[in-house]
C-alpha cells in the first residue's frame, strides 16, 4: 500500500476543513519514544502560551501504526482510545485559545512511513520537534518498557530482537499476544532515514532535533530552546519533570494481580474499585497511592548487559554516525562509540 493510500486525510479535505474553522496543531513532538517526549509534553503544556491536550499521544497521522483498537467497529455510545476521524482529531484542540499555540506528542510520528506527509498536508508550517537516544541505552529501555505493559513476553534483549523476522512474518511463538507483530526494535533505530521523511515535505528550519543527553543534562535549557523554536515566552518559569522513568516488576505476577484489580475486572474488584475513587479525591490518589504503588510493584532495572551493549553499538554504529552526520555533531563521540579528537 502506498504512502497516499495510508494518508488519513486527503488534501482537498484537509483544506476544507481548515477553511471550516477547525484548529489544526502548530507543532508536534514527534518522537522518539524513551527520549523524554514525555516529560517534554508535560513541561510544554503548563506554559500559558501553549495548548496540549490531556490525550498525549492521538496517533492520528500515523495511520500505518494505529493500533488495530482504534479502526474496529465502536460499539453504541462508546469511543475508540484515539480519534479515528479527523473532525475527532480537531476536538482536541477545540479549547485552544486563538493567541495560543496547539501542539501534540505522539512520539510513533518518527517511525510512520506516512506521518510527515500526512501532517504536511494539513498544517505546511507545522513546527516538528524530534529527541533521539543512544541506541543501545534506547532500545533497553524500550524493551523493560514494553514489558512493563506486558506487550513482550521476552525477558532477555537480545533473544526479543532475534524475534523480529518471524514477528514481521505473522509467526508467533507460544504466549506472544496479537502486539508482538509490532514490536521491531531495530525499525525504531532508522534515525536518518526517519528524520529525511520529515525534511522532504518541512523546511530545514521548522525541524528541531534535540539529543536526549543535553534533555537529561539540562532540563530547562532544552525546554527553553524549544520555546524559542516555537516563538513563545522562554522566561516563563518552569517546573522540571521526570516522567516514565525506566523501571522493571519485582514480580510480574503480583504486577498482574494487582493492575487486574485496578482496572475492575472480577466481581470484587469492580465494586472496590469504585468505593476508593468514590471516597479519596484523585490528587490524593496520585500523591499517595499511585507513588505507594509503584514503590510494592516496581524497582530499577539490573544494570545493563556490558557484552550485549558493545553488540548493540557495533550493530547500529552506522546509525549514529549517519545522525551525526545528518545535524552536524559527533554523537560517536559523545555517546562513546569512540574516543574524540
């Protein structure tokens, strides 16, 4: 299938319903996922001059990823997780004030073979903004992320990455969820090839690309480049975050038992549930039970794989460099693939 047809907004449409009043997004957090989108988004929406909506990631111009959820039918009265047509998608953005600038994070933009066109085609002065990560620290984390949410069943890295022919291929192996013909690592560490999709159909200087070791090393200054690169307020005061850090369960089945109580299922579960949300307010929620939570369920990760990072590194050195390349700056070195000078 071609990029066209995957497009989810053709551009005649597009047009008419710019010219109908919907609020198209300025700028977008394309991605990379593990590389501080997140704590990005959350910092970039307390700034009174920016809109972000409370769904982070709609997906919507990634229409070759979407999540096979997001395109079954619905059922009466409910909603897929994510905006399936675009009018969906510009309610989003609908509470957005006029001097405002709307923006969104789906970091998936960066791996979509269709999203840069898609997002071209309605907004041509769009504002993309892209964060990539040392591969090997990347990938880790992605994958203790990943089991995390329970989509990879494989414990071990390495043996998880062997998986992604037969994965590609529709063969999956015993206890592997319908998802895991998703979960292609290597296709996440396509850099330049990810960010030349979006310099064919943006100007040179509506791309910002920020290293995830400057976002770690300075929080705040990375932020405020990013206000400048969005023409807004870069002195407004900033509350620094950190968000999905990467953690690994202390025991996946205790993780389980306790994310199925959470979520209702089970006669009692349900009803318990209900009572808690009914009788403590959500900020206590979130300052006392979520922290407590993850304190019993989850813990850092064991230290990385020395022999499996140097495999790492010696496989996608020729990403790296061809990032470097690509924004002019030795990540080789900075990322200790080799010594400067």
């Amino acid at each position: 299938m071609s990029a066209s047809e995957h497009s989810p907004v053709a551009p005649a449409a597009s047009a008419e319903r710019r010219r109908a009043g919907g609020r198209v997004p300025d700028f977008f957090i394309a991605g990379q996922p593990k590389s501080g989108t997140t704590a990005l988004y959350e910092m970039l929406r307390r700034h009174p001059q920016i809109y972000m909506p409370e769904l982070k990631e709609p997906l919507f111009f990634a229409s070759d990823l979407r999540p096979a959820i997001a395109r079954r039918p619905r059922e009466a009265g409910t909603r897929p997780p994510f905006p399936v047509t675009y009018e969906e998608y510009l309610e989003l953005f609908a509470a957005a004030a006029p001097e405002q600038r709307a923006g969104e994070a789906t970091p998936t933009y960066l791996r979509s073979h269709v999203a840069a066109g898609a997002i071209a085609r309605v907004q041509p002065g769009a504002r993309i903004v892209a964060i990539f990560r040392e591969p090997a620290s990347f990938l880790r984390s992605l994958h203790l992320q990943w089991l995390q949410e329970h989509l990879e069943n494989e414990p071990d890295l390495e043996r998880a990455m062997a998986r992604e022919q037969d994965r590609r291929a529709g063969r999956l192996g015993a206890g592997e969820r319908p998802q895991a013909r998703t979960l292609l690592y290597s296709e996440f560490v396509r850099y330049a090839e990810q960010l030349e999709r979006f310099a064919a159909v943006f100007p040179r200087e509506q791309l910002l690309v920020l290293i995830y070791d400057d976002f770690r090393a300075d929080n705040q200054a990375v932020v405020r480049q990013v206000l400048r690169f969005l023409e807004v307020d870069d002195s407004h005061p900033l509350e620094e975050l950190e968000a999905n850090p990467t953690i690994a369960a202390r025991s996946v089945r205790l993780e389980r038992m306790v994310l199925r109580a959470q979520s209702g299922r089970g006669a009692i579960a349900g009803p318990a549930r209900a009572a808690v949300k009914a009788l403590t307010p959500r900020g206590m929620r979130r300052r006392v039970f979520y922290p407590l939570r993850r304190r019993l369920l989850y813990r850092d990760p064991e230290p990385a794989d020395e022999a499996l990072t140097a495999r790492l590194r010696r496989r996608f050195e020729p990403e790296v460099q061809a990032l470097g390349e690509y924004i002019g700056r030795d990540l080789l070195a900075l990322w200790g693939y080799r010594s400067p000078g």
